[in-house]
C-alpha cells in the first residue's frame, strides 16, 4: 500500500515511515506566530527554561491582528513582540506589512514538502503550496521554538476531485463553501485533504490558496494541493531554493474519495452563524446589508481586488452602505495602487485599510453596529467573529461581496460582470 502526501512529508520529517494513525515526532522547517498568540508563544518558550531558539531563520513574528494597534494594552504587547525578536535576531513583519498566511509564502519562507506549523488557525493555507501546515496553540509553538520539533498523530486523507468546467461569475471561494456546505463543519475532523481534479488545475493560486485557507472550516488538519507550472511560476518569482515536490502514490489508502462536479455551480453563501450553513445566491438574494468587506487571508489578495474593480467600474457604493477593503499584505497594497485598483475602489466610496487582517478578527476596526448584517470574504461568520454578537455574518467570494455594496443587499454578481468567457 502506497502513501499519502502526508504521510510522506511527516515520514520525511520524522526519519522513519509513517501512515495514518501513528505518532510522530517531527522536526518542523518553519514556525510563526501572530499578535493575537505570540506574546503566550513568548511567556511559554520562557517558562521552558529557555533562551534562545532553535533557529532564528525557522521562526517569525507577524503584526496583523490588530494593526495599527487600536489601544495601549495591545500597542505594549506589540512592544513586546518587537523587543523578542529584535533580542533573538529573528524575522518580524511589522504593523503594515500584512497577514501571516499572504506575507509568509511571499517571503519565501515556505517550500513544497515542508512542515510548517504556526499559532494561528488558518496556517493551513500553505498547503496550496503542497506544504503540510496546520494551526497549534501557543504552548505547542513554544515547544518548538525550544526544540525544533514536535509531535504529529498522522492524519487519515481525503481526496476531493473537483471536476466540470467552471462557470461564469463562480470563484474558488464558491466552490469551497459549497463543498463545506456539503460535508459539514465536522465533516473532515483531523484529516488531510488532497485537492485535484480538471478544476483544481485550471485554478489561479490566488483561488488555490482561497481553497487550502478553509479546509479547517470542515475540520480538517490540512488541504493539500500538488505542485504544477503555475505553483513553480509563483515560487520562482519569490524563492530561489530548488523546491521538492510531493506527490502521493499511485496506491495510496483513502479514508474517502469524493468527486465534486460543479459545472451547475452558482454563487454560494454562508447564512449565519456557522460557515456550513451554505446556499445559492438565489436563496438570500435582496436581503439587505449595511457592511460589506473585502479582505482577509481568504480572499484579499489581488485576484480579489480586481474582481471588485470589474463591478464598481463606474458604480458607487450604495449610500447607506460601508464597504471596507483590506489588502492582504504591502506587496499587494502596491501592486493594486500602480493598477490604479485602490483608487478606483476609494472613489467608488470604499474605506481603504492598511495591510491586515482588518475587521475579521472584530479587535479594532469596522466593528459592526447591533442588528446589522455584514456580507463578508473572510472565513468565518460566528456570533461575535468580528466583534459584535449581535451582528450578522454573511460570507460570499469577492464578487458578490463587491456587487453587494453597490445594490445595498445580497446580489448575484453574474450580471455585473461583462467579461463573459466565450
């Protein structure tokens, strides 16, 4: 029996052949961790007795959460955070620079076949890059940034075919959440997920990363995505390491195989208060909405951006309506300015952040009022998620968000795209 591409990282990483259900103690190529979690990451690695850590071209620190710092308890923890690194000669991405999952891969400081883990959730969006990555808590961080190393129970594997051609106005962001909508929120508790399929190969690595970002919002450890020639374009332009590649084998053992066609695929929406609560557009379309918003480590990258552009291309932001746009790192923030994107967007009567994960995490900006409904790109939409229990989470793919702040209720961007393939 063959294996599966995780457990052929984990063996690599662990010196020794591993499949699904056994224990692993693993040297780890890369960890981080982000405002929200490092200063634990920082208290714990000293409570281990230690100084200094294992390798400071291994480890990071991303100032994204809550950027610039919104009060004098957060700005004193970013000091802190600052003051580790600079003590440790590591990495830090400072206040501006943008999210960990966008300004990591960027940086270069992830390769396919590595083992990466940091304190955040959402790590598992490198897995686009055929990276094993996954989300542990501060305490785990620590141990590794004290060791090198931690322990992995080796994860059962889903493969998901993706197939059909793409329609019209359909994102990576729809096919995902009409997936999660599917399986459930549980629907893959620990597990890999290997992506592949017709669909998956004609994807951008913008909606690649979209797609790997929210596995863990069906439950799974990781989403996987084999290397190709786009994979490699977007690495050469970012690395100059020789990348290895892994791919399972041809008889690698399933816990499920499941196919998905989605050539009938419309928008898709998540209702609150749970991402799985998944249904076509048609189904909400005119519910009004008082927030949209553009960003996240989901869906703000440049993709994203034009998308928006495409439909407020000579339209105005409803009045009434406050529609907030965050680049998902500097690079892209710059990139969108000399495409004349944000400026076409600002004019529109968008609000222009910073480089961050912005209102998503609900600690600063665009926090919404009671009662209101917000229609989203990010991940999640629980009661409180961006800052107010009392508000309404809607998420949608950058289109359908953009179309959405125009009419001032949910919209099916379809007919305000006119860029129809042929």
């Amino acid at each position: 029996m063959g294996y599966t591409i995780a457990e052929k990282i984990l063996a690599q990483h662990s010196g020794k052949k591993v499949k699904a259900g056994d224990v692993a103690i693993c040297k780890i190529d890369f960890c981080f961790g982000q405002d929200g979690t490092s200063e634990l990451v920082i208290d714990n690695f000293y409570s281990l007795g230690k100084t200094k850590i294992f390798n400071k071209d291994k480890f990071c620190i991303v100032i994204d959460h809550s950027t610039p710092s919104p009060k004098q308890s957060i700005s004193n923890i970013h000091q802190k955070l600052r003051t580790f690194t600079k003590k440790q000669k590591t990495f830090l991405f400072d206040a501006g620079s943008g999210v960990c999952h966008q300004v990591i891969p960027e940086a270069g400081f992830v390769l396919p076949g590595n083992l990466v883990i940091g304190a955040d959730s959402h790590t598992c969006t490198y897995g686009a890059l055929n990276v094993f990555s996954c989300g542990l808590g501060s305490t785990d961080i620590a141990i590794a940034l004290a060791s090198g190393k931690n322990w992995f129970r080796v994860p059962e594997t889903v493969k998901i075919i993706i197939k059909g051609e793409l329609p019209f106005g359909v994102t990576a962001k729809d096919i995902i959440l009409h997936i999660i909508g599917q399986l459930g929120a549980n629907g893959c508790t620990y597990q890999s997920v290997e992506f592949s399929g017709p669909v998956v190969d004609r994807l951008s690595m913008d909606g690649r990363f979209t797609i790997s970002n929210m596995v863990v919002e069906m439950g799974a450890k990781c989403g996987l995505f084999c290397v190709d020639e786009k994979t490699r374009y977007w690495l050469k332009r970012r690395v100059k390491k020789r990348i290895k590649p892994v791919v399972a084998d041809k008889n690698a053992h399933y816990a499920k195989i499941m196919e998905f066609d989605i050539s009938k695929l419309t928008p898709q929406i998540a209702k609150p208060h749970s991402v799985d609560n998944v249904v076509n557009i048609d189904t909400v379309r005119n519910t009004a909405i008082d927030v949209a918003y553009l960003g996240t480590c989901t869906n703000g990258r440049l993709e994203d951006l034009i998308q928006a552009a495409l439909i407020l291309k000579s339209r105005q932001v409803k009045p009434g309506v406050t529609f907030v746009v965050a680049p998902a790192s500097r690079s892209i923030y710059l990139e969108a300015t000399k495409a004349g994107i944000l400026e076409l967007l600002a004019k529109a009567g968008a609000i222009i952040l910073p480089p961050g994960c912005g209102p998503c995490v609900g600690t600063h900006a665009g926090v919404p009022a009671d009662n209101q409904r917000v229609i989203s790109t990010a991940n999640r939409n629980f009661k409180g998620r961006m800052g107010n229990p009392n508000a309404f989470i809607y998420l949608g793919s950058a289109a359908t968000v953009a179309a959405s702040a125009v009419t001032g209720k949910l919209t099916d961007p379809r007919k305000y795209l006119t860029n129809k393939r042929k």
